[in-house]
C-alpha cells in the first residue's frame, strides 16, 4: 500500500467520492484560516490555491526529507513551473519561514539533470536557524521559496580529459552534484577530507563509483590523520598540475589552494567554490543609495529605511501603515543592515540580493536597495 492512498482493510475498503471531497475542502480550509492569522504579500492569497503556478515568485514543495549523517539532511524538492534546468555543480537559493521570520540560504543542487525533483544537502551548523531547523523540522508537503540556480562551478563541455576534485566538509555537495552526471573528465580523482568516516557526507555511494571504477577516491579522515595539507599532493595525486582542479570546503583550504596553484604556474587550472561571501563593513548607520531614483543619503542607525527614504522625496512601497504588511519588502543588492526588533543583521551582494523589509530595517554600515 502506497502512502496517502485511500484503500484500507476490512469491509469498508473504499473512501467515497464525496468523503474525499470534503478531505479536500476541509485541507483547504484549514490552509486559509492558517492564511488569515498571518502577514501576506497581497499576491499570496492566490499562491494558497495554486503556489507552484506560473508566473507567481518561484517556489517549491518539499517532497521527501532524508537524513545523510547525524547532522546533515537531504531535502528533495519539486520545484514551480518557472523552474529552470541547471548545471552540475550550481547552487540555488531557498526562502524558509522559521518563527515567522523569512531567511534565505544557498545550497548546492545535488541532483542529477532530468528528474521533475532537484535535491539539495544541508548540514546543520551550530546556531544556524535555517539549518538547524531543516535538520529538526523540515517536514514534506512544505512549500518554500526558491531562486533560479546560478554559479559557475561547473564542469565545462566539452570535459577535459583529467580532473581532481579537491573538498572538505559540505565542499563535496557541489561536486556529488557533478558526480551524478554523466559530463565527467574520463579520469575523475576525489581527495575528499572529513572530521571521521561517520560524518562524511555520500560515503557509500562515492565508495561504489570507486569501486565501479567511475572515480578513485582518497579520503581523509582529520579526527584521526589530522588535515591533509595542499603542499602534500604529490604524495596522492602525483599529477595533480596536469589535471583541472576543482576545489571547495573550508576557506582555509580555498586559501591554500590557490597560494599553491598559483607558485605552481598552473592558477588557470583552478576552480574555487566559496560558499561565504566577503563580509561588508557593518556599522551604526551608513549611506543609503536607492539605486533607480538617483537618491543616496545619510541614515543613522535608529531610522527605519522606508523612512529615510520618504523623508528624501523616495516613492517607497508601503502599506504599514494601513496594517497590510510586507508591502514595503525591497531588495537589498548590497550592504548591510540590521532589524530594529531583534538587532539581526543581513549582508547581500550585488550577486547575493536579499529581500528585507525596509520599515523594521536601518542602515548598518553603507547599503544598496533596488527601487
């Protein structure tokens, strides 16, 4: 018997026509009333009847949860209709609510092309809200928020002929992502570093494409061997200048990597995945530039930006203060700024935008909104 199907035993094998019906109405319901108690943009009152539709903000539905190791999770998602295929190796961006505040992470795609569903992997770090919460409360039938892939991690086509795939940590989500795909270098070799065995993320199915001869894995447990330093590559990958070089993890690493890459003479052959952005400045206070209008002023850090920016002449979205929330939501393109009720502070870049809502935000230091 499938899940959710409506056949039980005994004599009464088959739910009626009109008792599914009145399931269905009834999940409806309950789904506007949850509506009704909570801030919506205007347009999401249509997304209650139809959310993965085409052309509303691109979301998916969370269709089955699975645990990789104690502390990470795969999370398989199917996404909207205005979803675009991706590229091995790309990440995209998720919008989750959690105690009703919306947060927006990046995460590699982790799935092989050509399925209706594209998985990601998220390994819980300490405090982190999202992740945290995706490890302990991310249940199916959730819809969340999603953006178009984008990066350029990515094996090239056509492949080269040898690759070295050089990771630590959650650094191999990107390339497993790879991996599952057919577009490979026809000699692919995978230095992977992980705190133990148990903690290793996709050890059983990397150990199987080695041992299938797809890949020849050199793994590095550091609780026990303690970090495999680049400088001793030649030890493993005696070849390792010869072959393009794809490389993510810690930044530390990335570091490394690069440093030596680069007095080898071969820093083209290098590809780095970094999963933080650089960290702005981040003060009290700062100039705001209000990106289409031309108007950048001075805000100190207990002025809201929505009224900065009607103070300086800003046609600002807003319907606060007739009570519709989340009318005055604004992207920020670059900068930081801090949430007046909880003193949080969001950083985006002009490649990382951000969605804020600029009545409970203030200037931390200089930022970018797009109006």
């Amino acid at each position: 018997m499938t899940a959710g199907s409506d056949v039980v035993a005994g004599p009464q094998a088959q739910v009626s026509p009109m008792r599914r019906a009145m399931r269905t109405v009834g999940t409806g319901a309950r789904r506007v009333a949850e509506a009704l108690a909570t801030p919506l943009v205007p347009e999401d009152f249509l997304d209650l009847i139809d959310p993965l539709r085409s052309g509303a903000d691109l979301r998916g539905r969370v269709v089955a949860v699975r645990p990789e190791t104690a502390s990470a999770t795969t999370v398989e998602i199917k996404p909207g209709r205005g979803w675009r295929p991706h590229q091995p190796g790309q990440y995209t961006r998720i919008g989750l609510d959690v105690d009703g505040v919306r947060h927006w992470r990046a995460y590699s795609i982790t799935s092989p092309l050509g399925s209706d569903t594209i998985t990601i992997t998220v390994r819980a770090i300490p405090d982190g809200k999202v992740s945290n919460h995706v490890l302990r409360h991310l249940r199916p039938g959730t819809v969340i928020l999603l953006d178009q892939a984008t990066g350029d991690f990515v094996v090239p086509n056509p492949a080269p002929d040898k690759a070295l795939f050089l990771t630590a940590g959650s650094g191999i989500t990107p390339v497993m992502g790879m991996l599952r795909n057919d577009r490979l270098p026809r000699d692919v070799v995978v230095v992977h570093s992980a705190p133990t065995s148990a903690e290793m993320l996709f050890r059983r199915e990397l150990e199987a494409m080695a041992a299938a001869g797809r890949i020849r894995l050199v793994t590095r447990f550091t609780q026990e061997q303690g970090i495999l330093p680049v400088s001793a590559l030649d030890d493993v990958v005696p070849d390792w200048r010869n072959r393009q070089c794809w490389v993510c993890g810690p930044t530390a690493l990335l570091d490394d990597a690069e440093a030596h890459w680069a007095d080898a003479g071969v820093a083209d052959q290098l590809y780095v995945e970094r999963f933080r952005p650089a960290i702005h400045a981040i003060g009290e206070g700062g100039a705001v530039t209000y990106s289409e209008t031309g108007v950048t002023l001075q805000a100190d850090a207990g002025t809201t930006l929505l009224d900065a920016g009607e103070d300086a002449g800003v046609l600002m979205p807003s319907g606060c203060r007739m009570g519709i929330c989340f009318n005055c939501v604004l992207p920020l393109t670059q900068g930081s700024v801090r949430d007046l009720r909880s003193g949080e502070l969001t950083t985006a870049t002009p490649d990382d935008p951000v969605l804020i809502q600029t009545c409970v935000s203030a200037a931390a230091g200089p930022c970018h909104l797009r109006i």
